[in-house]
C-alpha cells in the first residue's frame, strides 16, 4: 500500500462534453500517456480541447494540464475515457504539460525542433500528480509519452515528398530518467 499522497491542489474545470466519455473503473488504468500541448499556453488548449470533433458530441483533450508554473487543471474526471492517444485510451490517463512543441508549424519538414524546455515547477507537479494517481489507481505501473505509443509518419505540409513523425511529444527536452525513477512507474515503449 503506498502512503498517501501529499496535498496537491487540482483545479476541477470539466470540458463541456465530460458527461459524455464513457466510464471506467479505477482499476482499469494501468498506463500514464504524457504529452506535450504543442500550443502556446494554457488558454489556447482549453479552448482546442472544448472543440467537438467526433458524432458523439466530444473532442481530443486529455486528463490533467500542467501550466508553465506548474498549477494543475483536471479538464477530464480519471473515472472518465478521454480522448488523447489512438489505441490506448480506455487503459490510460493523459497529462498534458504546456508546451509549445513544435507549434504553430507541426507538420512542417523544417519546424519539428522543440525548444523549449520544461520548467521545474511542472516536472514537481508531475511527480506529485503521479503519486497521487498511483495511490488512487492500484493497477498503475506503464508510463510512456505519446511520441512512443503514436509512431506514425505523415507527409509534411511544407514538403509533400517528405516525412516527419505525426505525433513527437514529449520530446526530446522531457526528463524521462528523473521522472521514470521518481515516479516508481515502468516506461512502456512498444
């Protein structure tokens, strides 16, 4: 039984179409996705997760949002399946850190260079959101960034007879040694 985890203040603010993911049990989690946002701040991806994208009436965003000075936004219940990586969504919760990634060019055969680095008040609001969730999910043991689980290539937009990867967060600029041995979680790379 791990201890339990300090206090870590989460700001609740449900996307509109929350009630409409589907549901899962705690136990069914059993893998963190983390991402970067690839936009300029955290405004801009409150506003692109409320966008409806699918008949269902709901959109890609994912659980927790990590600002730049590391407060925590909990857009999406963990109870509730998000939309944030292919494939893996009904076993994972999604952290998002801000982070403009590769923005605004994302495809862009010259522009997949990501910058800037992550602050020191995110990576801690990681650690602690990530104890947190191993104490509330009791089958938690896979970690991995979206770019490992997402490898698919696509034509660049600025030069269709190139490649780059579609989906490169958190990239390479995201501290996975000291979060994988602070966390206590396996890196899941397929």
């Amino acid at each position: 039984m791990l201890p339990e985890p300090p206090p870590l203040p989460i700001q609740v603010d449900p996307l509109p179409y929350e009630a409409r993911l589907d549901t899962r049990p705690p136990s069914q989690v059993d893998l963190v996705v983390i991402h970067c946002t690839e936009l300029p701040d955290l405004a801009t991806a409150r506003e692109y997760g409320e966008r409806v994208l699918y008949d269902s009436g709901t959109g890609n965003s994912g659980h927790y949002y990590i600002d730049r000075d590391g407060s925590v936004h909990q857009y999406v219940a963990p109870t509730r399946i998000a939309h944030h990586t292919r494939g893996h969504n009904p076993r994972s919760i999604g952290i998002e850190l801000v982070n403009p990634g590769r923005w605004p060019h994302w495809l862009a055969a010259d522009h997949q260079a990501m910058t800037e680095p992550y602050t020191e008040a995110q990576i801690a609001a990681l650690l602690a959101l990530l104890r947190r969730l191993r104490a509330e999910h009791p089958n938690l043991r896979w970690i991995a960034g979206h770019e490992d689980l997402d490898t698919t290539e696509v034509p660049a937009s600025d030069d269709p007879t190139r490649s780059v990867r579609r989906k490169r967060d958190p990239g390479p600029l995201f501290p996975w040694a000291r979060v994988v041995e602070a966390s206590g979680l396996a890196r899941l790379v397929p």
